[in-house]
C-alpha cells in the first residue's frame, strides 16, 4: 500500500515529489519511457528562475530527481496501463500487469505535442524544429522562421515570433485556417508574417551545419519547393497524456484535467493533476512546477484531514534533528 503515487516525472510531478518528501510521505514517482518530460529534449534553458546563464532541459531535470531522491522519494520506470478510480485506495496496473495500490495519486503526465509525421521533423527537435515560441524563440533572432499550423496556437506563435524573426512563414496544408477571426486578423495585420496555404509540408531539410528549411508541394499544382527558413515552429496542438484513466477523470473539449479553480483537486477526492496535462495555456516549465507544489500541497492536507500522517522520512527528520 502506496500512500501517494505521483504518476509522471517533468517539472510538475518532480516539484510534487520534493515538496512531498520533505513532508515525510515518500511517495513513489513513476516515470515512463522518457524521465523528464519534454523539458528533455530542449537543449538550452533561458527563462526557468535561478540560472542566469541558462540550463541544459536535461541537466534542470536530472537536478529536481536527485533533489526528490535526497529527501527520500522513490522512482520506478514503467508505464501505468489502466487505473480503477472507482473507489478509495486506488488500483493502477502497469505495463507488466503487476498492480499498485494507493491512498492518493498526482497525475503529471504532461501533453505530448503533435508533429507532422514528416522525414526530417524529429530527428531535428532542438536543432532548429521546436513545438514553443516561447521556450525557443529567442534563439532566432534576426533568422528566417517557419509556423507549421492554422488554429490560434499558430497564429499567436507566428505573431510571438515576429518579436524575434526577421521574417516569420505560415504554412497550413489547407486555404482556408481553422483560427478565429481576431487571431487571423491580428496575425494579416502583421507585416513580418507571410503566407503559404494549401501547401503539404513533405520533408525537414536539414545539413550538418543546421536546418535548410521546409519542402512542401503545392496542393493545387503538385510542384515541390523547399521554403528556406533556420527554424520551424511546428504548431498543430497538444495531446494530453490521460488514456491511461479510461475516461474516470473530468476534462475539457480538448482532453485536458479539469480542476477545481485554485485548486489541483479533480472531480475525484484523493487525485489530483498538474502540469501540462490540466494546462493547455501556458505549458512553461515554471508554471508546471508551480502546479505541482499545488498539488502536493493540496494531497497533504487531504490526507492530513483523514489522519494519514506521513511515514518516517529519516532523510527529512535527520536535517530537522
């Protein structure tokens, strides 16, 4: 019997696992196939508080695990197949079918950006294609930039980056853009923004020296061009990692947690979410460890509330001592 299991490992559930080891719980923190989140494949850092030289993503991650780890929480790889929420402790089983019971669970498990699927595209994740104005923009002062998308996340990237670029491409496989009207206008009022629609984009081109740009073919015609550009914003939404609930948990339109106003508290007692997979707004690496001290915040006083005081942490005890 597990009193708290936090489900995911980026800046949220990692922030959820100090806060609630310092507090003597210990949870045990379960981490899939990549550690770290997303924050893992961002190569330099610039914005998260407290390095004023930046960070490598990788190396900010491995720092908040040994900082979990010191104060005695515990890590297990493996991904959670299927949950039973329907009553209290909770069931998750893994991937192995071997099971886990538990008090209370922290659900961290971010959102999986959505890529193009093209040759090029993955192998080039931070090396000129990135899924964040905001993370990576900076980076591209002064170059050629290309926005991958037609919804309202790519018309305020591309208007985000124009801070930066000295030209910014939007590019959508259709003539006509899903975004609403004011997004669209804003993004038609912006001089540095141009536009190639009803093109597919086919292949990231890139040498050993960087990125060379995007080749699309033109949907009307069939003729292939490579678009020169030293970055591409690929901007075609989120997909919130919750299949592993079976529908159990409350969320939006767009498959993310809701949670109570303020709060991390789900439509269940006892779990809670954090992080990306109850943000479709801001997803910054700050704003998802905040909301994983929330979280664990919110899971000790619940369990406090109900007499589940924590287990002796001889890690945090030693240092009160």
């Amino acid at each position: 019997m597990e009193q708290i299991v936090i489900v995911g490992t980026g800046p949220a559930g990692l922030t959820a696992a100090i806060y609630l080891a310092r507090a003597g719980y210990s949870p045990l923190v379960l981490e899939g196939a990549q550690p770290g989140g997303q924050l893992t494949t961002t190569t330099e850092v610039e914005n998260y508080p407290g390095f004023p030289d930046g960070i490598l993503g990788s190396e900010l991650m491995s720092n908040m695990r040994k900082q979990a780890q010191r104060f005695g929480a515990r890590f297990q790889t493996g991904w959670v197949q299927s949950t039973d929420l329907s009553e209290r402790p909770f069931k998750l089983t893994m991937e192995t079918g071997s099971e886990i019971i538990a008090q209370a669970m922290i659900i961290s498990t971010g959102a999986s950006a959505r890529y193009m699927g093209i040759p090029g595209e993955r192998e080039n994740v931070g090396r000129g294609v990135s899924t964040c104005a905001t993370c990576d923009g900076f980076f591209f002062r002064g170059k050629k930039i290309i926005v991958v998308g037609g919804g309202d996340s790519a018309m305020e990237e591309a208007v985000f980056l124009t801070r930066f670029a000295s030209e910014v491409t939007l590019v959508h496989r259709r003539d006509e853009l899903r975004a609403s009207k004011i997004m669209q206008d804003r993004a038609r009022a912006n001089e540095k923004i141009k536009w190639r629609l009803n093109v597919t984009p086919l292949e990231v081109a890139a040498t050993e020296q960087g990125l060379s740009g995007l080749r699309v073919r033109d949907n009307l015609t069939g003729e292939e061009v490579l678009l020169e550009a030293d970055g591409i914003f690929v901007a075609i939404g989120h997909t919130p990692n919750t299949t592993f609930l079976g529908g159990q948990i409350t969320t939006d339109e767009q498959g993310y947690i809701v949670v109570d106003p303020g709060t991390s508290q789900t439509n269940l007692p006892g779990v809670y979410a954090c992080g990306d997979v109850q943000d479709r707004h801001y997803r910054q690496a700050i704003t998802a460890a905040g909301s994983g001290c929330m979280a664990a915040l919110d899971c000790e006083h619940d369990l406090g509330a109900l007499g589940m005081e924590p287990a002796a942490n001889e890690a945090v005890s030693g240092r009160i001592n």
